[in-house]
C-alpha cells in the first residue's frame, strides 16, 4: 500500500511542481516522498522510477499527440538520427525517471541514517 501512495504522490506531486519549477524538481519531490514514506532503498528507487516514467511518459505523449507529433518527428530526428517520436518519449520518460529515481534513493538513504 505504501509502495501505490509513494508512486501516486511522487507522480502528482512532480507534474504539479514542473508547471512552476524547472525540470530538475523532480529530483527533490522524489527525495522529499521517500523522506517521508519509509521504505527499503531500493523499493524507493522503484516507486520514483515508476512514478516518473509514467507520469512524464504519459505527459510527454499527450502533449505529443495535441499537435499530431510534428515537433516529435523534428526532434526525434535531431536527437536519434530517426524518425520516431515513440523512441523520443520513451528517452524523455527513462530520463525523468531515472532522475526521480535516484532521488527517491537518496531520500530513502538519508532517512536510514
């Protein structure tokens, strides 16, 4: 239960916190949830990882859609050398997730001492 509440927290709370913040938030939203929320390190680590990679993924594709991929496609070939804007969301989520990830261990870390 404290594994779900960890993931829907951390999803909501960095989504809300990067309309006003830089990306980079994400990392101390993360660590804040696992201060909070007691949990082995690495049960931390997953929570944020997930929590990021379907929040932003989820984020990354809508807004994606809204203008029927036509940034994606440009981006995507800039970045990845090929036309996909799947592979591009999918490195924008494994990016932000890692990111929350490694704060929510850091979070979990700092409680432990």
């Amino acid at each position: 239960m404290k594994f779900l509440t960890t993931i829907i927290l951390t999803a909501l709370l960095s989504i809300a916190a990067c309309l006003y913040l830089p990306w980079w938030i994400i990392a101390i939203v993360a660590f804040i949830v696992a201060l909070a929320i007691p949990q082995k390190p690495i049960v931390s680590f997953a929570a944020g990882f997930i929590a990021l990679f379907a929040g932003w993924g989820l984020l990354a594709w809508y807004i994606s859609n809204n203008n029927q991929h036509l940034l994606a496609h440009k981006v995507s070939l800039l970045i990845l050398k090929t036309d996909s804007p799947f592979m591009l969301i999918l490195a924008t989520a494994l990016i932000g997730a890692l990111v929350a990830g490694f704060g929510a261990l850091s979070g979990s870390y700092l409680r432990k001492v």
